[in-house]
C-alpha cells in the first residue's frame, strides 16, 4: 500500500470520530481529553487533536494517526487497518488486491445464531427460566449482555427454520455444527435447553458456541460446538477479544479455566480475564496472550487438580517470555465458587496476599503432602526442585538451592548442583505391544464401535444386554456414557461425545479404541454379526457367573468339612467324659 494512499485514508477517517468509539471524550479548547484507552488512569491523559487529526497519550505514549490508534485498539495489522477504514470511508483499493476472507459467510451466520439464542432467552417462556437461573447465579442484566448470553429452546427445528428462512444453506449450517441431520433424513438443532455462551475469535466474530446445562442431575454440563474450520478451541481464549482494552489497561492477562470463572471475575472488577475451555493450555493460546501483554495471573481452581495444570502451564509459558504469577485461592475453591462466598472485594484482595511468582507458587505445589524425613519423598522433592532452577539465573538457583537445603536440613556443600540440574538423556519406554483380545472381549469391543456409529444399534444392545453383561469395567462404564450421549443427540459426533466424557473414560477413548484397528479401518458389523456379538457377550457372562458359583460351592464345601472335622473332633471328646 502506497504512501499516498495511506495519507488519503488518514484524511478521510476524522480522528475525534473514530476515537469516541471507544473512549469517552470531553472538550478541551482546541483538543479532546479522554481516558488513555491502552493503559490504567484516573485522570484524563489522552488527547485528541481534530486539527492535526492524531491522538496520543501524554503518559504512556500511545495513540497515532487514525490507521496506527485504529489498529492498536483492535489488535490486527496496519494492513487490515487501513483496508477496513478504506472501506468506512468509501475509498477504493483499486491498486491494491484485498483477499476477502473466505470465512466471512460462516462468521455471519454464527453471528445470526448467537443473536437468535440472545433473543430467545429474553423473549420466551423458557428463556425467562433461564433468566432466573442466571439471577440465582448472582448474574446481572449487565452481565448477559455484555457476555451475549442466550438460551436454546428444548430440542427442535426452531433455529433450524430460523436460518432457512433468512436463506442460509443447511450445508453451513451442518458444517458449523449448529444443525445435525438424522437418520431419517430430517434435521434439528444440536443445543437444547441450553444456556449459550458465543465464543468469538480474536478479531471479535462468533466462531463458536457451548451450551450449559441448568439440570443439575445432568452429567454432560457442557456441550460445545464441533471443530470446524473456524472454530478450534485450542487456538482460541473465551472473552479474549471482549477483555482486550481491560487487558491493554491493565497489562495483563488473568487465565481462569472456566466461563462462570470469567463471568464472576468481571463482576468482581477484574475485567481481563479469559478461560480456556476444557482443554489444557496450548502453545497458541500462550502465543495469543503474548501478542498483546508480557504479564499473567494463572487463576485456576484451588483445588488439586487446578494446582497440577496450573504447574504444567508455567514452562509454556515461560518458553514464551511471559511473566507469569499464579493466585492460589484458598479452601480449594474455583473463582466463581469464592466470590459468590466471599464477595467482588475479599475476591479482589486475593490479588495481593494471594499471588505467588511461578518458583514459589511451585516450590510450595511440589512440598505439598510430603514427607520430608522419608526418604523417597526427599528424593523426590529434591529432584522436582533441581529441575524447576536447571534454566533460571544465578540468583534464583541460588535462593531456592538455599532454601532447599534448610527444609531438607542438608548443608550446601552436599548440593552438586551443576551434576543435578544438567540435562539427562531421556529413558525412551519400551512400546508394548498390545494385547490380543480373546474372542469375548473383541466381541464387547465391536459392540462399542457399533454403538458408537449409530443410535439405532445402541438401542437394540441396550434392550439385550445389561452394563452388567460387560466383562470389563471400563467398556462398561464407556457404554453408559454412550446411552447417555444419546439422550441428547440424534447423530454420534466423536468430538462432542469426548467432550461428555471424563478425563479417565477419553483418554481410554483416545488411548485404546480409536488406535483399535478395527476402527481405524473404518470395519463393521451386519445385523447378523451384531446378534452373533451379543450372544457371545451373554455367553461370557454366564460362564463367567458359572465360574463363581462354582468357586463358592467349593468354598462352601471346604468349610462345611472343616466344619464336620471340627464337630467330630469335639463329639469325641465329649463321649469320652461322661
């Protein structure tokens, strides 16, 4: 893009307009005064001048012509900058070629469909309930609104007919996973009776959706949208784009793992936060964080699970540059847990006392429970230690080698630490191979795989077999999680179902029977095999119960004898005394 025409949109694009859209200006003589939008302040610093048509802060510096302060405030390039003012301007890119962005239709009609949920929960009857659900939740009217909260109706084609009629595609509508099709053919919405949460990309569009259930019997509490090519959620942050001038004020991230988590936190004042969802934390969301603040607060849950992913994201982290701090919250509670117990301001206080840097945060984490008079649990702590310091300057290796010395009341002399912290060969496992299954348990297995493919066949096993039946409990406890599964659904979608499940249950999933080759070769069974199946399964588990009928008989046979030994022994002693 050529000088002139940059200078052409500069001009075009009034500077006091374009900045009153996102800071609130006062008049000053010739300028404007507002609140400096990229960094905290109380007292007005940011000018604005209509006559040089420019804005800067006159205490952190930043603003710019119209291009640089409009890029800065949405976080994009100059070059995308200026092609969106062109266009507000109605200034022709004639030189120069503007690739449209091939997504633009998926990201309107997401846009439509969190609109049209957001109008639901506001104008029916259900939506209302939802509504109070929220209150009970210490939600505000504010809240929903600014989080774009809204509520899917129980399950139906309402949405569905919805976006035919505004002449959207069903094709899209399927391919953004909004709308599934059945087997027969029809089609219907995939959330139902769902509080929504629309999930924006960092430039702001509706990429995706999760939906939250009021039913606290419900065990699947969240359902997402599938992976598409817009949404993945692992190079995506909820309320990334919606926090980015909270973030730039405040020059720092707080990283929760949940959205009521987010949503609590706003409420409470810290309006930087954002949350992964449901996913450990990626190299790109640790990117994405990085291109707009050095500084973090780790917030996960307090509990032990919290604290572990809390320790598996600090090196990420740190890889990246990032400063990064954790805040341990106390009695194992979650973010939205303690401030609905405590209040916005003990919540806020945390955010001093609270707040470890990452060494101490896990110096503490890796001390926690142990004993450090046993032997196993001082190696171990040791070795964690050593391993936390082995990249770190030479003041950290030394405060911590220091402090280590004291807890495990060992002088520093006997510290190798140039031994202890160089870096090992890793020991590469042995790959064992799997196991062969017998002709039961292969049998148990395909029925999972078909049950898996569709509702049809889940039906039919769920009217012949028990969970009971299932030799192996995890197969067993998978299979529960498939009836389950489709309560909700008339479609099996892996990526929705791995969702529903425990952390145990998918990466046995994961692990064992998407690497089965019978479902990596895309294998099936004809109602015949099925049948087959069955009857071997019930076969198994008969034999099975035979095996355990008769290992007690012979439990009870050699108590019974040792019994008659017992009672005859005793007789005679009895005879022989008169």
């Amino acid at each position: 893009m050529d000088d002139k025409l940059i200078e052409q949109i500069n001009e075009k694009t009034p500077i006091v307009d374009l900045v009153s859209e996102f800071v609130s200006l006062a008049k000053r003589g010739k300028n404007y005064m507002g609140l400096c939008p990229f960094h905290q302040e109380k007292t007005p610093s940011f000018s604005v001048s209509p006559e040089k048509n420019i804005a800067k802060c006159m205490s952190c510096g930043e603003g710019g012509t119209p291009i640089n302060f409009y890029r800065k405030i949405k976080n994009i390039s100059f070059e995308e900058a200026a092609q969106d003012l062109a266009i507000r301007a109605g200034i022709e890119i004639k030189t120069q070629k503007i690739e449209k962005d091939p997504n633009k239709p998926f990201y309107q009609l997401m846009n439509e469909v969190a609109s049209f949920y957001q109008f639901n929960l506001k104008n029916s009857e259900k939506g209302q309930e939802a509504i109070k659900y929220l209150y009970g939740r210490q939600m505000t009217d504010e809240l929903i609104q600014h989080f774009r909260l809204g509520y899917a109706p129980t399950h139906g084609q309402t949405l569905y007919n919805v976006l035919k009629d505004k002449g959207y595609a069903v094709s899209d509508m399927i391919l953004l996973g909004v709308v599934k099709q059945s087997d027969d053919g029809s089609y219907y919405d995939l959330f139902s009776d769902r509080i929504i949460f629309p999930i924006t990309s960092p430039k702001g569009e509706v990429v995706g959706l999760s939906g939250r259930t009021m039913n606290p019997k419900e065990q699947v509490k969240y359902i997402n949208s599938p992976e598409t090519q817009i949404f993945k959620k692992g190079q995506l942050l909820y309320h990334f784009y919606e926090a980015l001038s909270e973030i730039r004020m405040a020059k720092q991230v707080v990283l929760y793992e949940g959205f009521f988590d987010v949503i609590s936190s706003y409420a409470a004042g810290v309006k930087n936060g954002v949350a992964t969802m449901g996913t450990a934390l990626t190299k790109e969301q640790t990117k994405l964080i990085k291109s707009v603040t050095q500084s973090l607060i780790v917030a996960y849950d307090g509990d032990s699970a919290g604290m572990k992913a809390s320790d598996h994201a600090i090196p990420m982290l740190e890889r990246e540059g990032l400063k990064v701090e954790v805040l341990m919250i106390p009695e194992k509670m979650d973010p939205d847990d303690f401030v609905k117990a405590y209040g916005p301001e003990q919540f806020e206080m945390l955010f001093g006392e609270y707040t470890k840097d990452a060494y101490q945060f896990r110096y503490d984490y890796y001390k926690m429970g142990l004993n450090l008079a046993n032997a196993n649990d001082m190696k171990s702590f040791r070795q964690k230690v050593m391993d936390m310091i082995r990249n770190s300057d030479a003041s950290i290796k030394a405060f911590y080698t220091q402090k280590l010395s004291l807890d495990l009341g060992i002088p520093l002399s006997e510290f190798d630490f140039k031994r202890e912290t160089e870096r090992k060969e890793p020991v590469i496992p042995k790959i064992e191979k799997p196991r062969m299954l017998n002709r039961y348990e292969k049998a148990e297995r395909h029925l999972i795989f078909e049950m898996m493919k569709s509702k049809a066949v889940c039906g039919k096993v769920m009217k012949v077999l028990k969970p009971t039946d299932f030799a192996d409990h995890i197969t067993a406890s998978i299979r529960t999680d498939i009836e389950r599964y489709y309560y909700d659904h008339q479609v099996f979608d892996l990526n929705e179902f791995l969702d529903s499940l425990n952390a145990e249950h998918r990466q046995y999933v994961e692990g064992v029977l998407l690497k089965d080759t019978y479902w990596v070769n895309k294998m099936s069974l004809d109602d015949t095999d099925i049948e087959d199946y069955v009857e071997l399964v019930k076969l198994a588990n008969v034999k099975r119960r035979y095996v355990e009928i008769q290992t007690h008989i012979t439990q009870i046979q050699i108590v019974s004898q040792t019994l008659i030994e017992e009672r005859d022994r005793l007789m005679g002693i009895l005879k022989e005394k008169p």
